[in-house]
C-alpha cells in the first residue's frame, strides 16, 4: 500500500506527458485524490502506533552496505502523510489555471508530490536521502520556469541552499553506515540508544555528525540564520507552490530532526540544547519584527513562517514530552494555516497583480466572503484561541517552560505579541477602512469564486477542527514523541552530569 502511496503520482506523470494538454489538470487532480484515499487509509491502520506498520522491506543493492527498498509508517509519519496529501489536493485546485505549459507543470506537481510522500515513508537512509533529493528538482522548475520575475534568482538560490545542507547530511550519513555498516533507520535508532552513535557523547564526531545533520535540516525548516532563501522563493513562486512549499516542504527539517537527528545523537543534541534555543527566540523575534516591516503582503507571510517555524526548534531544544508534541503540532498547524494565507494572497493578486499592502484598503466591503475568510487565516496565525495555532503554541511554550530554558521560552513570548500586532496592522490597512474606488469594480474585483472557496473552506475547517478538537490529532503521534522525550531526557541527565 506503501509503496502505491509513494509511485501513484509518478504514474500520473508520465500520463501529463502522454495525453493532451488540457487533461493534465485533471490527472493530476484524479492522482492527489486517490493519494488522499490511500493516505486515509493508511492512517487507520497507523495512527497512534509506536510501531512501524505496513512495513515492505526488499533488498536493493545489498553489496553497498545492504541498502534495501524498506518503507514503513507510524503514527508520527502518518500525520504527515495526511498533512501532505491533503494540501497537496487543494493545490491542485489553486492551480486549476496555469496556462504556461500545462504538461509541464502538472507533471512537475506530481513528481514533487512523490518525493515528499517518499521522505516521510522511507526506513532506509539511502531511500531517504534519495526521496529528499528527488523532490529538489521539481520545486527549482516550478519556482523557476513558472514563477515570477525574479523566479530564476529565487530557483538557484533555493536549489543551492537545500543542495548545501544535502551535503553535510550526506556526510553524516555516510560517518553513520561506515561504522555501523547499515542503512536501517530502525536498526540505527535502537542502536543509538541514549548516548548516540560514533562513539556517543556530546562532542568529537558525533557532534560533528549531528550539526552537519542538524544544518541540513535547519535549511528546509528554515531556522536562522539559514532562512535567507525563503522569503525570495516564497515571492517568486506560483500561488499554489507557496502553499505546498509552506504547508509541506518546511515540515520536512522539522521531520529529519525528530525522526533522524535528535534518536541517533541525543546526547549531542543536549549539549547543543542551549545554542538551539537562542537561535530559535532569534527566529521568533527576528522573523516578526522583520514580517512587520514588510510592505509586500506575501514577503509578510513568507517572514512569519520564520517566525512560527521557530516555535518547532524551540519545542526540540527543550526536549520534554509537551515541547516536542507542541512543536510537531506547530508542524501540522502551520502546514494547513499557511497553505490558507498563501492561497489567499494569491486571489487577490489575480485580481490587483499586485502586492503591495499600502495600495489595498476597504476590501471587506468589496470582497466580503473573500475578507471573511483571510481575517480567519490572520487570526489563526497569531494564534488565537479555538484555533489550532493557540493549540500549537501554548502547548509548545508550557514543553518550554518545563525544559531547561526557560529564559528562552519567556524572550520568545514577545514573538507572539509583534505577530498579532503586524497581523492586525495589515488587517486594517488592507481589509478595513474606506475602499478606494477601483476596488468597488465587480468586473474587475469579484468576490472568491466557487473555486476558491473549494481550495479555503476545507483548510479553514481543519484549522478549526484542530483547535476545537486538537486531542484526535496529538493522539495520532503522542506516544512516538513522548518516547522520544524520554530519550532526550536521560541523554540530558548524562550531559548535566558530566
């Protein structure tokens, strides 16, 4: 089922390539449909397991370290898996009129779809390493050929950031399987244990090991100071590659970290638990202060990822039980949240083809429906409650408070005050106050369309749902981070004692 999951998009692929242009849109809709059916059904089998289940194991190229073809989920993949097919559907329908080189793109869309579903199924480093490098080329052409002007820029840099912090983590990676002469997520976890692997400990190559990791990671994320290539890749890409590029590919470092990173060297990563803590509040700050002074709306929302992303790492670096469900349910939160800011951009620069929030005003009473539900996405970002980003933040703050870094946690509060004030400033210049007369032009500015609400209502009820009914989620991967939570624990203990 796994592996159906994984190749389906690949299929409908090569299907973009071989019938009409005017159908691509269509298979590639039929595929992230049936993807949303097997997703679901894998998580009735999955959700909540600490175990991996559906587990395919083949051998590969077994003379290379026995590299093997191994997939498997538990419950902490598992609500990735539905996080990605979900956004990645309503993608499709924000795509719905590309009109440049629609074969292209539709196949591009699902390649990248592929890739992302591979990383968070993979049990086998080489596999993974392999998925993360596949779904690079599909996000550079559809930033760069599909973007906007300054979209070969933005490509390049994102392909060289991400293809940087590929290469520390395949140095780690290959320190890891020339000691241990094994490409097994699970069998190099076990073996992990709570000191870590390369001899253990918080320094020499084990530390060395991690940060190259760790530095990989932070990249996708993106944690500062690596987010340099996110404001820039956010502004050029189309509307619908800002939403998996926010909704999904950033949850892919927070991913690594929780999955790789953190079991194989715990040790280490409590010794570096202080430093990832600091560069977490410079995040949350730093990311607000920089996202209020943006005029661009969608350079706004692409600095407050940087900001919410840092909630994630600060989760980490704390290390406890509520720390780290706080920070992956910043993950799942974030993921439906963004998808909905970055789409709602999108809807009104096809109708102004412009950005620029000093130019907009009274769009509430030209665009009602359409200002309703951008006020809900703005009021769920900074986290207000009943929402799933309160959820995510208080639940992250208290993991914080209970961690070792408590000064971090009470600096990192100021985050959430800047963010609701730059919110509500745009709020009132954009959507508030009176309307100048272009606006007022229904030919030209109509109200949300039939398929855009197709794309906001289901991410609006989900970020409802998860902040009315947040347990259904947490319990999907609880048990999978509190054992986590205990291993960070006991490698803090060993470091506090040395």
């Amino acid at each position: 089922m796994l592996s159906l999951l994984i190749f389906l998009p690949v299929l409908g692929a090569l299907l973009c390539w071989l019938l009409p242009a005017g159908q691509a849109r269509w298979v590639n809709l039929l595929a992230n449909l049936a993807t949303c059916v097997l997703a679901g059904m894998v998580a009735v089998e999955a959700a909540g397991s600490t175990s991996y289940r559906l587990e395919a194991q083949h051998a590969w190229i077994p003379a290379f370290y026995g590299i093997s073809y191994h997939v498997g989920v538990d419950g902490f993949a598992v609500s990735l898996l539905l996080l990605t097919a979900f956004v990645s559907t309503l993608g499709v329908l924000a795509s719905w009129n590309i009109e440049k080189s629609p074969k292209g793109y539709h196949a591009m869309y699902l390649l990248l779809l592929c890739g992302m579903l591979g990383v968070f199924c993979a049990l086998d480093l080489f596999l993974f390493y392999l998925f993360w490098e596949v779904m690079l080329l599909p996000m550079y052409f559809l930033i760069g050929i599909w973007g906007g002007s300054r979209r070969q820029y933005a490509s390049i840099k994102f392909f060289l950031y991400t293809l940087f912090g590929s290469v520390l983590l395949l140095a780690a990676v290959i320190m890891i399987v020339l000691k241990h002469q094994t490409w097994s997520i699970p069998e190099l976890t076990a073996a992990a244990g709570t000191s870590g692997l390369l001899g253990g400990g918080a320094g020499g190559l084990a530390l060395a090991a991690f940060l190259g990791m760790f530095i990989g990671f932070a990249i996708k994320i993106p944690a500062f100071p690596f987010h340099t290539w996110l404001p820039d890749a956010h502004v050029e890409a189309p509307t619908p590659i800002s939403m998996i590029l926010a909704g999904v590919l950033l949850k892919m470092g927070g991913y690594g970290m929780m999955r790789i990173a953190y079991p194989f060297f715990p040790e280490a990563a409590a010794g570096m638990g202080a430093v990832i803590s600091a560069l977490s509040v410079i995040a949350i700050v730093y990311g607000a202060l920089v996202a209020m002074a943006q005029n661009d709306l969608k350079k706004m929302i692409a600095y407050s990822s940087v900001s919410h992303m840092g909630f994630v790492t600060l989760g980490l670096a704390a290390g406890t039980p509520e720390g780290l469900n706080g920070a992956h349910y910043m993950m799942l939160a974030h993921g439906t949240i963004s998808a909905m800011l970055f789409m709602i951009v999108g809807v009104i620069y096809e109708r102004a083809h412009h950005r620029d929030i000093d130019r907009f005003g009274g769009l509430a009473w030209a665009m009602p429906r359409y200002s309703v539900l951008a006020s809900f996405a703005f009021f769920a970002s900074l986290g207000l409650p009943g929402l799933s980003g309160f959820i995510a933040e208080i639940t992250t703050f208290i993991g914080a408070f209970n961690g070792p870094y408590k000064l971090a946690a009470l600096v990192s509060l100021l985050g959430v005050v800047f963010t609701a004030a730059y919110y509500l400033i745009t709020l009132q210049k954009v959507y508030l106050g009176q309307t100048p007369p272009a606006y007022l032009d229904k030919a030209h500015y109509p109200d949300v369309s039939a398929r855009e609400l197709a794309v906001l209502v289901p991410l609006a009820l989900v970020t409802l749902w998860m902040g009315v009914f947040p347990a259904m989620a947490l319990d999907c991967y609880r048990e999978v981070l509190n054992g986590l939570a205990s291993t960070l624990s006991a490698a803090h203990a060993a470091v506090v004692a040395r």
